[in-house]
C-alpha cells in the first residue's frame, strides 16, 4: 500500500491533477495489504473525493497494469463514459511471499509499484495535441497452461 500511495501521488503531481478531479483509481496488485482491497485507501490517502471516487483491486499478476489500463478505458469511454479522469496503479510487494529456497522463480519477484493518469477527451475537441493519442486498440489473452511451474500459493502457515 505504501508503494502504491507514493507512485499514485507521483502520477499525480506529474499529470498535474487534482486528486479531487479522479473518478477512478484502479490498484493492479497480487499482493494487496488488505485482503478486501487497497485501492480505496490509497485514494483516502492521496486526497480523491470519497463521495464520487471509484476505487478497486484488479488481480492479474504480471499483466495486471496493462489490465488496468484497459479497464480504466472502458470507463472512459471516449469522453461518453462514467469516468472523466482514472488513476491507474500497478503496485506490488511479492518479496514477503517469496520462497528463497526456490532459486528457478524467487528472482522473478520484487516489490515496486507504478501509476499514470488517463483522461477522456470530447470527440468535437479541436484540439490538434490529442490527435492519434490514447488506447488505440487492445488484444489481451489470458492462459492458465503454465500454473504448475509458475505459483506463488499461500499455505495458511507461517514461514518458519
């Protein structure tokens, strides 16, 4: 949570936007530190106004921020949607749920996290800067094939 808070604070300042003017935070995270979701504190924290804000966890582990950003579009929609300005957030803390032991996949894990914000444009804008910018297109693709060799389970027992 710590991690997403200081990307998402970062995104803001760099997209300069008011935290208030979010319509969407959206935290892409496989190792959240709450189980219900961190995304709607980590909008508390950086200031979006809880009244209008919608706020979610998005799990898809390694693809989960290119999710994100995908997902944050649909709201969007075109200036036509239900969101005006997204936060997307892709935050991790995987180390404490590494096994060290396991030298073939404990080097695929760290902990970071990484934030932008998306907004909608009206379609009428004449506005020349927006022209040919946003999400284009997308292909995504899900596949489960690899689950035996590439897991990170949670045992219900402490690391000893």
């Amino acid at each position: 949570r710590t991690l997403g808070i200081e990307a998402a604070r970062n995104a803001l300042d760099m997209a300069r936007t008011d935290p208030a003017d979010i319509d969407l935070v959206i935290c892409a995270t496989s190792s959240p530190d709450d189980l219900f979701g961190d995304a709607p504190s980590i909008a508390h924290a950086v200031g979006c106004d809880s009244a209008r804000v919608v706020a979610f966890d998005l799990t898809a582990a390694c693809s989960g921020f290119l999710f994100g950003i995908v997902t944050a579009s649909q709201f969007l929609g075109n200036g036509g949607g239900s969101a005006r300005k997204a936060l997307v957030l892709g935050a991790d803390a995987l180390t404490r749920w590494v096994d060290w032991e396991d030298r073939n996949s404990c080097i695929l894990f760290g902990d970071g996290a990484g934030a932008m914000v998306l907004s909608s444009s009206d379609d009428d804008d004449d506005d020349d800067e927006s022209d040919g910018i946003g999400i284009l297109g997308y292909s995504m693709h899900s596949n489960g094939g690899g689950y035996k060799e590439l897991k990170c389970i949670y045992r219900g027992e402490p690391r000893k």
